[in-house]
C-alpha cells in the first residue's frame, strides 16, 4: 500500500527507473513503424491471474446495500467485468480502542483478536462479504485467496496501536512472535474450516522494511527489521507445517524491487526453504531481474501496484516491464476502489460515513481489462521481439494473445510476425482503449492475416489486445547428443560448414552447398545448464566466436576446446521446425551475413532481428 501524501509519495518519484532505456513512469519514445516478431519456441511463465487487495475498498463497500456491492464485485470478478481471480484479504490487527480516530475510515479493518486470548469470529464482517462474492463468481479452477497482514493486533505491539511504533522502529513486543503467528495461522485455519475458503497463502508482512510506519499513521503499519522478519516467516511456516496446512507462506511484499530484492537476498537458507512464493510491490525500484535472480526458481507475484494515472498508462508500462523482466505468475492492483485517480474506480468519498459509493470508471479501468480479460491462468508468457507487448499462448485453446503498449505521444504502426507457428487456421479479433477517445476496450475492424502475418496502427496512449485463434505450435525434437547433425539455413538452404574443410585452429565457419563433407556435420555435445558445445565431425574442433567478441558481424570459427562461454550455444525453437542459435557469451545469434546465399558467405554473430539468416534447421545424420 502506499501513502497518498506523505513519505511513500516521495519515495516513489526518487525511485523512477530506466528499465531498457525507459522511464517507468514517463512515456516512451518508440519507432513509428516496426516489426514484432512471435516466439512460441521460447517460454517463460505460466501465468496465474489478476486480482485485487480488498483492503481498503471492501471495509467500507462491503457494507453498502446488496444492489450496490453487488455492483461492484460483478464490475471486478465477473467475467462481464474484469474477470480477476486473485483476492488478497487483509487480516486485521484492529486499533486500540484508545485511539479511535487514528486512521482514515476506510482503513479501520477489525481485528479477530481484539483482547488477548479472546476470539471474536463475527468481526470484519464487510471485507468478508466481499471475499465470498469473489468467490462465487470466479470458476473454482481458477480462484486463488492469499491472505495478508499489515500490523499485529494493538495489544502485541510496543507503542499500542497498530499504526506504528515512534520513530518507525520494529512494533511487534520481542514477547509476542509466537503469539502473532498462532494468531495469524488460527484466523487461516477458520477461514477454511468454517467460511470455506482455504488461502493458499499467507503473507505476515506487509513493506516491511520501510521507515514510514510510525504511530499515529493513517493506516496499520509495522516496520521489521530483516532478522526480524525472518523470525516471524519462520514460526509462521513451521505452524502452518505443524496444522498440516494447505497454506505456504509468502514474503517479504515490500516496497521496492530493489528492497524486495535486497531482502531476500539478505535471509537465510532456512527463511528461504520456509518461503513458498515471493511477493513485491513496484512503488520504486526497477531491477526485476536481479528479483527474479533472487527468487532462484520460486513462484513470484507483483502483489501490490498503485497509481494515481487514472489513464492507466503507469500501469499498463508496469505490467510490460513486470511480466517481461520480472518474470511473475500473478498481478495484482492495489486497490480497485479508490479516489484521486488511484481507483480502476473512483469514489472520493469512502471516508465519508454517509457514502453512497458513487464511483467514476477510470480508463484505467479499461486499459486493465485489455490485459485481465484476455491473458487467463494457464496461458504461458512467450517471446515476442517488442519491448511493448506482452506475448501468451494457451496450449489448450490454441489462442495466441497480444497486447501492445504505446504510450508515447504518436501512432505506431506494428506488423505481427507469427510465422514460427507452424499454422494459423484462425481469424484475429482485436480491441483497443485510447486515453484520448471514447474507445474503451472497444473492437478493433479491418484486421486481416495474410502469410502468417497481421499488421495495426496503435494510437497514441492506448493499449491493444489482439486474439488469434487456431495456433497452432509443434515443439522442436529433443536434441540427440550421440547423433550428429547438418544444420541448414532457413534463408539459403546451404549447409553450416568450415571453410576448404579445413581442420586448422582459427579456420572460419561459411555456408555451402550441401554434401557428404564430415566439415558439415556438427555433434551437440551437452555444456550444461541449457547450453550445448557445436563440435565439427571432420575436424574435432568447435564453433567458437573469435576471440571471445560480443560485438555484431564477428566471425565464427572452429577452435579447440578451452571452456569458454563463446563456444556454447543455446537453441531456442523459431517456430516451422527451425531454431536459433544464441551464444552464451553475447547473447547474440549465429548468422549467415549480409542475408547472404552465395557458397561461402561468412557465419558471424548478430543481434536477433528476426531474419531467416538467423534460423537453421536441424538434420539428424
């Protein structure tokens, strides 16, 4: 969560970052006209849905007449709304009664414990309603609840509110870790056997590491230092185990990426083994992938995003730049009901007791929906050559979605490459929201596929979705290491060969008309971690990038062994039973040069630009 005035404000105008060269927050410049190239052969995550914290909006909406909330869970969890299936429900710690009037109204989410030792199960009972709402309109293969804590109860804490502790110093009493994880792991524990929701879930902490959770604050806050953290994430997993509980835990949701990433680099391999999924929040911060790096293989959710651009560019940038270089399964929008431009909804006066919850539809609301309404749980993230799209593919339905960003000040007119698919036998539909017009979500006409392609203009601030139906993908053969292999260039069907069949050090690598010359036949010889040796039959040697460059139009060679990263290659399938070759010291691919087709055209390196020069076909010998 964020504070709207105050120090979150401030921290998160100091942290706007360059991501790939740019802004998060600002708008980018982009080429009026380019190509975007699909890469099924190349797989990230399996995406798990959208969703919504329910603190604050639901405290309050929660309790409003039936036609009303009703209204507005339909709005977010329906699939005639937004479709989410992601619910973070936030488990009161619940204010001294001493101090009634510490927090904004909306923010007073009640408490299960209220005294010591004392149980009061009809509490919270608005944000409730609203959890079972979502529930009963998102498919139950689909549903996912986590549950969240952003303070312990006041009578745990050392100032005595829940708010905070002076000088936002750690705020849970050194006597009370037990006490707060058997508080926590009793609520999750009801919540399955009496209301019939199992949280798969559950997250003690909520940015923890901030400096603004000092008393008197308008919302529940507890700083924890890391060591701290990691004592609470422990007796918070190890009676979740004890229970026999479903639920794992998630960590740490703080602040910034940066921070997210800091922390969990700070734990130790015990806090880590107790830690299920990891969450961050994208207030600041901007590398995303040295979180991923972090997260060494574990399930990541952006859990917590806000903004106050109610046109929904600032989001719709941060989903880019989340799904593409932070790699999570889940997103969630902080709160959907807010005011000030924060909402996907608007109602500014959720602090007013006598709200009727009047709300304005923002066109963030509709530049979410382009994305949730489209990219479903299952559907996996792939490659496309774009830094404004979002590809993903559902192996099931065969629907390939797109969605394009462009938030800079001018139209830019994209072509589609879809031809590493192996067939298209559907149409493709698309819809767009222009910040500008009154188009939200609306259908996009004149969209034709011709020879596996499709071309769009896309308006100034707008976000596109593009649904092609009928994709059809056919993964490429496992590699054979014991076999060897004529590797056939898609552009010039000429063999990858050494230069005059050569077997000296050095000699270069060309293309040439095929034969039965042992000088073009290569043996995949496994290096590890994805990577693969090419190692010439005629010659022994291996295809080696002279001496050791990472810069474009260097040639390729053979060269003896010697274990560097310049002469191991990673294949990635280019779709229609090609693939291409990335060498792992430049991340730059084999290439025939100049596109050439002539017998002895030189094989060098290049960045990827989508070419056919760049993809080979493998032939097992």
């Amino acid at each position: 969560m964020r504070l709207r005035i105050g120090k979150k404000t401030a921290v998160t105008a100091a942290l706007i970052a360059f991501v790939g060269g740019n802004s998060l927050f600002a708008p980018s410049a982009h080429a009026s006209n380019y190509t975007a190239v699909v890469n099924p052969g190349t797989q990230f995550q399996t995406f798990e849905g959208w969703g919504t914290s329910l603190a604050w909006f639901a405290n309050r909406i929660g309790g409003a007449p039936d036609a009303v909330r009703n209204s507005y869970a339909d709005k977010l969890f329906a699939s005639s709304g937004l479709n989410m299936n992601i619910v973070r429900y936030n488990i009161g710690g619940g204010e001294n009664p001493a101090y009634p009037n510490n927090m904004e109204l909306r923010a007073r989410v009640p408490g299960f414990q209220p005294t010591q030792g004392t149980y009061d199960w009809t509490a919270d009972a608005n944000q409730r309603w609203f959890l079972q709402a979502a529930k009963s309109r998102i498919s139950s293969s689909e549903f996912i609840a986590e549950s969240f804590s952003n303070s312990p109860p006041w009578w745990m804490t050392q100032s005595g509110s829940v708010t905070g502790n002076y000088g936002a110093a750690n705020n849970l009493r050194d006597d009370m870790y037990d006490a707060f994880a058997d508080y926590l792991v009793t609520v999750n524990k009801h919540f399955k056997d009496y209301w019939g929701v199992t949280f798969r879930t559950l997250e003690p902490l909520n940015e923890p590491n901030a400096n603004w959770w000092t008393y008197g604050n308008r919302q529940e806050g507890a700083h924890f230092d890391r060591n701290k953290q990691e004592i609470i994430i422990q007796k918070v997993a190890n009676l979740l185990t004890t229970q026999g509980s479903p639920t794992k835990v998630s960590a740490s949701d703080e602040t910034s990426i940066d921070d997210g990433r800091d922390t969990i680099n700070s734990f130790s391999a015990t806090t880590k083994n107790a830690i299920w999924q990891y969450n961050v929040h994208t207030y600041g911060g901007s590398d995303r992938v040295g979180f991923n790096t972090a997260a060494a293989g574990k399930n990541i959710w952006m859990s917590e995003h806000g903004d106050g651009d109610a046109s929904g560019m600032e989001m719709a940038r941060s989903i880019v730049y989340d799904l593409r270089y932070m790699k999570n399964t889940g997103w969630v929008y902080w709160q959907a009901v807010d005011g000030g431009g924060w909402g996907l909804m608007d109602v500014n006066d959720l602090n007013d007791p006598s709200s009727n919850f009047t709300a304005v539809t923002n066109k963030k609301y509709y530049a979410l929906a382009q994305w949730s309404k489209f990219i479903r749980p299952g559907y996996k993230i792939i490659d496309i050559g774009d830094g404004n799209s979002i590809a993903a593919y559902d192996t099931v339905s065969k629907n390939l979605v797109i969605v394009t960003l462009n938030d800079s000040s001018s139209s830019n007119t994209v072509t589609y490459d879809l031809s590493a698919f192996s067939s298209i036998t559907g149409s493709v539909t698309g819809y767009q929201t222009v910040t500008s017009t009154s188009d939200n979500l609306a259908p996009i006409s004149g969209l034709t596929l011709t020879n596996k392609t499709f071309q769009r203009t896309i308006p100034a601030q707008s976000t596109a979705t593009f649904v092609i139906s009928g994709a059809n993908y056919t993964p490429q053969q496992p590699i054979d290491t014991s076999a060897y292999y004529k590797i056939v260039n898609r552009n010039s069907g000429k063999l990858l060969d050494v230069t005059g069949s050569s077997t000296a050090l050095g000699a270069a690598l060309v293309q040439n008309t095929g034969g039965s010359n042992y000088s073009q036949q290569w043996q995949f010889v496994d290096a590890g971690s994805g990577y693969y040796k090419l190692k010439n039959r005629g010659s022994g040697q291996l295809a080696d990038v002279n001496n050791a460059s990472q810069n474009d139009g260097m040639q390729i060679i053979q060269y003896s062994d010697n274990g560097g990263a310049n002469q191991q290659w990673k294949i990635t399938d280019a779709g229609g039973g090609y693939v291409k070759l990335f060498n792992k010291n430049s991340n730059k691919l084999m290439d025939v040069s100049s596109e050439s087709t002539a017998d002895g055209a030189a094989i060098i390196q290049y960045t990827d630009h989508g070419g056919n020069n760049q993809q080979w076909q493998l032939v097992k010998q």
